[in-house]
C-alpha cells in the first residue's frame, strides 16, 4: 500500500499509536477515540478499507451521523498520521470547525490545540508537529496551498460538508483534483449530506485514470459509501396563512411547542444574528411572565424555558453553552442561524420551526455588485432543517409558510461559485500558478460573465497586468494577505500615505465583523454608544476611535460591554492585526519593517487609502425620496448611485446607507462602502461607509474612471 511510511519512531505523539498494527483493526489506545454509538462508527472498517484502497472514497451520511467528528479519527487511528503526516479536515464555516474541534479534544481526552487543533482566519489553536487532526476552513486550506501547492504535511485531506458548495469547496475540489495526480500516497475523503455523490465521482474519476497504468498506488478510481443514518420520521407541518413577521410568528410557534408540555428541545431557524437576538429576548420575556410558577397541565412540575442563541459571530463560551443538555426542569429553545441546518447538531431537538428563508450571497455581473440578502430556502435546505427533529425521536417542523409557497420553493440551493463575486478567487488561482482560470477544472464552471468581471476589477486593481498576469508588486502582495482583495489593496495603498498604523486596525476591524455587540432591544442605547466614537468621515474612522478608546481602556472586556462592543471580535481583531503586520515584514511590504507613526488628526489620508481599496464601491448622492404617505417626522431616503459604469441598463440600483453606518443620517456627497445588503423593499444598503472626494477615483482608479466608458477587460 501507498501510505506515508511509518516507521514508528517520530515525533513523541507518535508513541500514543501502537507501531505497526494493522490498519483498521481495534487495538488499544491511549486515546478514547470516538464515539461508538454514532452511525458511521458501524462502518469504520468499511471506510478505512476504502481509503486504504482508493484515492478519492465519497461518504454520503445524514446529518448527525458522526461524520465530521469521526471520520479523522478513525484514519487516526488507523495510522495515517504517522511519520509527521497530519489529518485535515476543511468545514465551510469557522464557527463549526472551532466548534467539532473542541468536540473531537474532548472525545479524545485531549486538550485542544495539542493533538486535535483547528485554523481558521485570524485564529488557531494548534502546534506545528504535534497537532494530528487540524480542522480547518475550507479558505485556510487554500492559503496554506499557496506555501505548500501540493500539501505535503497531510496524508489524508477530509473535505467536509461538500453538499454546501461553497465557493472555497469547489475551488478546492479542482485544486485537489490536481494535487491528486502529483501525489499517489494523498487520501481524499469527501463527505456530504446528499447526493451531489455521483456528480463528485464523476469528476474525480476522470481526473485520475491517468495515474493507474503505473501499476502503483491505490485504485485510482473513486468510491462511494452510504451511511445509514438512525433518524426518526419528522412530520412537517405549513400555515394555513402565510405571515407577515416571521420571527414573531416563529416565537408564537415556539411558545406554544412550549405550553403543549411535552419535552424536547425546540431549534428554530432564522436568517440573521439580529432575528435570534430578536427571537431569544422575546423569548426571555415569554420566560419571564412564565416565572417560576406555571400553568403547567403536567404531572411532574412545568418545564421551564431556556432561550438560547448560536450564530457564527457568537462567542465561544456562549456557543458551547448551547450544546449542552438543558438543566432538569428546563426545555432549550434555540434560536440559530443556518450555521445549525448541517454543521452543527444539537442534541435533544424534537421540534423545528423554520421561517424557510436564508441569508445568502447575490452577485449580479451586470452591476458587478455582490451583495447579501435574505432569499427564499431551498426545499432541499428545508428537508436538512426539518431532518434535525428526528434525531432522539419521532419529531415536528413547523414551517412559517403556506404550503402551496413551500411547493414554489426552489428545489436546491444555487452553489455559491454562481452567485459571487470571484475576485478573491481568481487572484488566489492565479497567485497559485493557475494561469488559464477559464480552462481550470470545476466541478460546475463559474459564469462566464462573472469571470469577467472579477479580472476587470482584478486590472483595475492593478493585480493583474495586460496580459492577465499577477503584477509583482500589488499582485504578489496582495495575494499575500488573508484579506478581501479590496481591504488588502487599501492596507497596500496606506503605505505610501502615511497611515499603515490606521488600515492595519480598520482592515482587521472589518474583517472579524460583528465589533459591536447585538443591540437585543436596546437600539437606542447601541446608537448612542456608536456617536462616543462616530467620526464624520465614516465607519472606517469610526472604527479607528473603537479600537483607541478599547486600548485605552487597557482592553478591558468590562469597558468593552459598557460600550455595546464584543471584546471577543476586539480581541480577535487584535490577533489578526498582528498577524497582518507579520505578513507585511515577512513579505518585505512595509518600508522599514515598521509602521509609521500615526498621522494624528488629519483623516485624510486614511479616507485616500479606503478610497484606493474600494474605489469599485464609490458612490455619489443623487437625491431624497420623500414618501408623500409618512409621517413629518420620517427624513427620507437618501438615493445613491454608483458612479462606474455598470452594464446594468434598465432600473439603476436603489442605494442607500444603512441604518448601522454612521452615516445614515448625514448626506455624503460622495462614499466608498464595504458591503451591500438588500433589503426587503428593493433597497440596496451600503454598510462600512466612508465619505470620500470624487475627485480621488480617478487619480485613484485611472482605469476605472479615467475613460469616458470604461468598460475594458485587460488581457481577460
Ligand atoms: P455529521 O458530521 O455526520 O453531521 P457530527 O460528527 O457533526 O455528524 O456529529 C456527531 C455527534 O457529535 C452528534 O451527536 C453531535 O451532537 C455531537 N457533537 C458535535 N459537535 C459537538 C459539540 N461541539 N458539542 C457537543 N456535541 C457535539
Ligand atoms: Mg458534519
């Protein structure tokens, strides 16, 4: 067989794994590996014979059967992390690969970050040599491609939740397709909720027919595995008339699962951190009337309600807070975001109620504007939501929709390649050596029209060169940072302006998000908070006198709560600033290895930078909407307008600030912004909003806006 040698010796955790037993056969480790209840725990000779035996083996399991927190330690266990090799094990979302890696130490009896670690950005807990099992984002994974193309330190790359089809996925899985014909000794184990299995087989059997005529090496064709899953039959129930509000309706839904007295956790879905810290306080008021008495019709004393909320912003403690069984006495009502449809299980849930719509990424390329709005859930989506009631036994979902609408539902989610912005993307391919992005191969190939754009903005960028090539200077460096493209070229840009020190904590403050703390009710006392810092020149500055004050305070997580800041994203901000800084010295990019002193009070030069970076999202005012229907005291709507071309003819963008910058109620003539929302009413909002001179753009962006029409496309 062609699995990393192993000799015994090694580093010392090696000497935790018996030399030399054979693969898949129990023995006796120091470690607890696993646990033996779930699933797929049936099936792990079965599996290991496949990845002994086959270069790609595909496992179809239910949600909940054990495959993301199993999987890697069976292979572990089996041997294939000897000789120094490790285990890797990629999740779309990070909040779920910190999660099931703290599951895994703890299952292991193992602290985290010693022989079980994760990376996500900004943030790792691992030990180079030691850590066995790495769960890891797909994104990281990437990056550590761009160090280490062919990923010489693993041995068996575990590519989780592939059904998601996220952007960074699918990337990968062309990627890996590659990496496959270099090396026969890599294992690759792709796991999925559904049936997008045999589009998978497909494109890995091709890939690799290649390698087999060498006689060597493992069977180059791929397998497929189902696990039987052990769940219980859900039965779904629709309104009778749609609603209005689904989080109220859904807080409705969950009190009454609530009053019905039979127990069993409730998970309700919703799309957004501000919906569940909506939900969870209406769901404490509900508690609180409840009180410590009931009107309980049980024998043995009323459940209790325990509201609790899980997103991906949500800080640790908090979030393992949620795994835990509720107290005796004591129902839990969770109110999560998509991050519990498949990455995340809950034990204990009996009861969905799912409002069926999600917050998605939306790219339109004739307006080359991503942006995030809450669209209509898949039923393919809803079928995973309403699966994670029969987990202990027989359940409900409760759908906050009409049943003829469920039916009108799209059938399945659109993969997130069709509806990005591919920018990151196509610098990332490139920066890897890949230099025909149309040629490369995707499991489904990205729109074309969407790959043009991304190398427009890529030139405009100044990434790529004539000949679509990356530059070797804004290119390579750029290429460099874990950040988006436009937040790297506005750190890139400070540098000759003066103001690195500033796009250092701006560009790691926007990108941890989630700075200020969820206002759960308290709107008022969260603005007045924001004014303390609110700077006329936008977020970004805004930012800036965040992240002053929080030093001042000696980062000090009480000064942070009175402020409405989550210290957990200021310290994470922090640690990614560091971490920037160091990517900026090691790369040689910063002058003197040192940023330079602060420009003091003139902002100038930090709204230049922004504007460097963001120039593609440069809008100008264009006028007030007034509703002749509202109330004297309603300012109205400021319209704006992006000021480059767009191939957008009919219906020009509804652009407006959101209500979170502060910005909303001052008119700018001119801004850059960071991100889009949609909302409801057609309105696109802008958040991360700073007010820029026109005239910089196109100083700034010649090729953006020095020609009358610009809409070339260097070299793509
Ligand atoms: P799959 O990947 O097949 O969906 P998982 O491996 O994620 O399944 O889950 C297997 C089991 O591990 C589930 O019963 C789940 O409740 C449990 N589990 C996963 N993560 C955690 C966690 N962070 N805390 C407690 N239990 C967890
Ligand atoms: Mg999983």
């Amino acid at each position: 067989a062609q699995q990393p040698a192993s000799s015994g010796s090694g580093s010392d955790d090696d000497r935790d794994i018996p030399e030399g037993a054979p693969r898949a056969m129990p023995m006796e480790p120091r470690y607890r590996y696993g646990d033996p209840t779930l699933p797929v725990s049936r099936y792990r000779r079965q599996i290991l014979y496949l990845v002994e035996n086959h270069a790609v083996t595909i496992i179809v399991g239910e949600t909940g059967s054990g495959k993301t927190t199993q999987l890697p330690q069976f292979v572990l266990e089996a041997g294939w992390a000897e000789s120094g090799f490790a285990i890797a094990i990629t999740q779309p979302r990070r909040v779920a690969a910190v999660s099931v890696a703290a599951r895994v130490a703890e299952e292991m009896e193992v602290d985290l970050g010693t022989t079980v670690g994760y990376a996500v950005r900004f943030d790792n807990a691992l030990q180079a040599g030691r850590t066995r099992i790495k769960y890891l984002t797909d994104g990281v994974l990437l990056r550590e491609m761009m160090d280490d193309p062919l990923l010489t330190q693993y041995s068996v790359v575990v590519v989780d939740e592939a059904h998601e089809r996220s952007l960074s996925t699918d990337m990968l899985l062309g990627l890996l397709k590659k990496v496959l014909r270099r090396r026969p000794d890599l294992r690759l184990v792709i796991s999925s909720a559904t049936l997008e299995a045999a589009q998978l087989r497909t494109f890995f059997d091709t890939a690799t027919v290649a390698g087999r005529k060498q006689g060597s090496g493992p069977d180059r064709s791929s397998a497929i595995l189902t696990v039987e899953g052990r769940t219980h039959p859900v039965q779904v129930h629709y309104l009778e008339a749609p609603c209005s509000d689904y989080v109220r309706a859904a807080v409705e839904a969950a009190v009454a699962i609530h009053e019905e007295e039979i127990p069993g956790d409730v998970l309700i879905f919703l799309t957004g951190q501000d919906e569940v810290t909506s939900a969870v306080r209406l769901l404490e008021e509900h508690a609180r009337r409840q009180g410590g008495g009931g009107r309980g019709r049980g024998g043995g004393g009323p459940l209790r309600m325990m509201p609790l909320p899980l997103y991906a912003g949500l800080p640790g403690p908090q979030q393992q807070l949620v795994f835990k069984p509720a107290p005796r006495g004591f129902r839990k009502v969770v109110a999560a975001t998509n991050v519990a449809e498949t990455s995340l299980t809950l034990e204990g849930v009996v009861y969905v109620v799912d409002c069926c719509f999600v917050k998605q990424r939306a790219y339109n390329p004739l307006t080359g504007l991503e942006s995030l709005l809450v669209a209509p859930l898949s039923q393919a989506s809803a079928a995973q939501r309403a699966g994670r009631a029969g987990r202990v036994r027989a359940g409900h979902c409760f759908r906050l929709c009409t049943e003829e609408a469920f039916a009108s539902l799209p059938k399945v989610t659109v993969p997130e390649m069709q509806r990005s912005n591919l920018v990151g993307m196509v610098l990332q391919l490139k920066a890897l050596g890949i230099d025909n992005v149309m040629k490369f191969e995707w499991l489904a190939p990205p729109p074309a029209e969407a790959m043009v754009r991304a190398l427009e903005e890529l030139h405009a960028l100044g990434v790529l060169d004539e000949d679509a090539r990356l530059t070797k200077d804004v290119g390579l460096a750029l290429s460099a940072l874990p950040l988006e493209p436009p937040l790297g070229a506005a750190l890139l840009a400070s540098r000759g302006l003066g103001c690195a020190e500033e796009l250092l904590t701006i560009a790691s403050l926007m990108s941890v998000q989630h700075v200020w703390a969820p206002a759960q009710g308290a709107t008022r006392a969260l603005d007045e908070a924001k004014a303390r810092f609110a700077a006329a020149e936008g977020d970004a500055v805004t930012l800036l006198n965040v992240h002053r004050a929080w030093r001042a305070s000696g980062r000090s997580a009480a000064w942070a709560h009175r402020n409405f800041l989550q210290p957990s994203s200021l310290f994470r901000a922090d640690e990614a600033r560091e971490q920037l800084l160091g990517l900026l010295r090691r790369h040689g990019l910063l002058p003197g290895g040192q940023p330079p002193p602060s420009a003091d009070r003139d902002m100038d030069p930090v709204r230049r930078a922004m504007a460097a970076g963001l120039f593609m999202n440069a809008a100008v005012f264009e006028r007030t909407e007034y509703n002749p229907l509202a109330p004297e005291s309603d300012p109205g709507k400021n319209v704006y307008r992006l000021v480059r071309y767009t191939a957008q003819k009919t219906a020009p963008l509804k652009l407006r600030i959101h209500p979170s910058s502060v910005l909303f109620r001052s008119t700018p003539p001119c801004v850059v912004f960071h991100t889009v929302q949609q909302a409801d009413s057609g309105w696109f909002e802008m958040q991360g909003v700073t007010s820029v001179d026109p005239s910089w753009l196109p100083e700034l962006a010649p090729h953006m806006y020095h020609r009358p029409q610009p809409r070339g496309v260097g070299g793509g």
